[in-house]
C-alpha cells in the first residue's frame, strides 16, 4: 500500500513581508526599470508582491497617484548641488532643470507621466526648494518666484517628454523629418512668415533652445509682475 504524501502547513511557509507605501513603491520603480512605466499597473504590482490589487488600494488610490509616488522616488536623482555651489543664480537654476530633463529623458514614458503626475513627497519638495532658494538669490520677487517655479518645471517636463525617445514607436523620427519638410517648403504666398523663418525655426541644438527657453523665462519671471485681482 502506498503512503499517502503528509501534506505540507501553510504555518511552515515563509510569512510574505507586510505591506507598505514605500515597499509598493520601491516595486514599482524595480519593474518600471525593468519594464517600462506602461506595465505598472495594479495588477501586474500585486502579483509582484503576492497579494490582490485590492490589498493596493489601501496604500495608493489610483494608478495616476502610483505614478506620482514613483517620479517622486526618482526624482531623489535629480542633482541639486548646484544650488549650494555658489556661482551665477541663472547657470545654478539651468543646471538643476538640465538633471531633471535627464532624469525624465532616461525613461520616455515617465516623461510623458510627468506632465499631468501630481507629486507631493520629499524629494518633489526638496527640488521646488532647491529652485526657490536660488530665484530668491537672484532677487526676483517672491510672489513671482512662487508662480515662476512652477512654470519652468512645466517647460522642463514638456521638453523633456517632446524629445524623449520612444522606444515603442519607430515612426517618431519619420513624423519629426514630416515636421521639417513642411516647414522648409513652406508656401511663401500661404504662410509667408513661416516660409521667412524656416530655417530660423529648425535652428539649433536641443541644448541651445533649452539654454535660451530657460534664460527666457528667467528675464520674464524676474521682471514680470503678478496680476492683482
């Protein structure tokens, strides 16, 4: 007679770690890395951790807030040294801005996230800290610099997510050249300033137009007051 199998406890299985904010969100940059932004999604995240997705909602509300949480975390990154270094308040601030844009280019989907996540943890903080301080260093007033702040993250996020390379659409680069042509044979009866101004408007590099967008808005926010009611 064959023995029957002694079944296994399930006390004597490995007890799964207890869930937290921090660990979902840990996870879920490990499989962003891994995987991409477009695979964070609950259900993917609670099969990782061994758990439903319902067990999830407990720590994060929705999929928008998980990606707030997680360019939170990486947002940790993103070089601040410069706003302590000392040196010209303008180079400081484009300093900041140009390792956040690379931040956000070295992951083209959290890029396109980040213009409508709504971070609200200590390293997003820390970054419109680091930001503020230097406007305030170079005197610009600080009702405009609370607006101003938010601007040129705008700006640096849009760029960012405009030149970010996606890796799932090989057409970008075919849809940029369209851009070109059209520009370059534009129609000097139909669109005459355009036609005027075509090769002004493909002029360049990407550095160059970030460094110019930035000390633009610079000279804007410093001498531009805010509206009164």
């Amino acid at each position: 007679m064959t023995a029957r199998p002694e079944p296994l406890s399930r006390r004597e299985r490995p007890a799964k770690p207890a869930l937290t904010r921090s660990g979902i969100v840990s996870t879920a940059v490990r499989i962003m890395r891994a995987e991409g932004l477009q695979r964070v999604t609950m259900r993917r995240l609670a099969k990782e951790l061994d758990t439903g997705p319902a067990s999830l909602y407990v720590y994060v509300a929705n999929t928008a807030e998980l990606h707030a949480a997680i360019l939170d975390e990486l947002l940790g990154e993103v070089d601040l040294a410069p706003a302590t270094e000392g040196g010209d308040w303008r180079e400081q601030i484009e300093a900041v801005l140009a390792s956040y844009s690379h931040l956000l280019g070295q992951h083209p989907s959290l890029a396109h996230s980040a213009l409508v996540a709504r971070p609200s943890g200590p390293n997003y903080l820390n970054l419109l800290n680091a930001l503020l301080a230097l406007l305030s260093q170079g005197g610009v007033p600080d009702d405009q610099a609370a607006w101003g702040v938010d601007t040129l993250l705008q700006v640096a996020t849009a760029s960012a997510a405009e030149h970010a390379v996606q890796d799932d659409s090989p057409s970008t680069e075919k849809e940029w050249e369209a851009v070109a042509a059209a520009v370059e044979n534009a129609s000097a009866t139909e669109v005459p300033h355009v036609a005027a101004l075509g090769s002004e408007l493909l002029s360049g590099t990407p550095q160059m137009r970030r460094t110019w967008a930035t000390q633009m808005l610079l000279n804007g926010i410093l001498h531009t007051p805010r509206p009164t009611s």
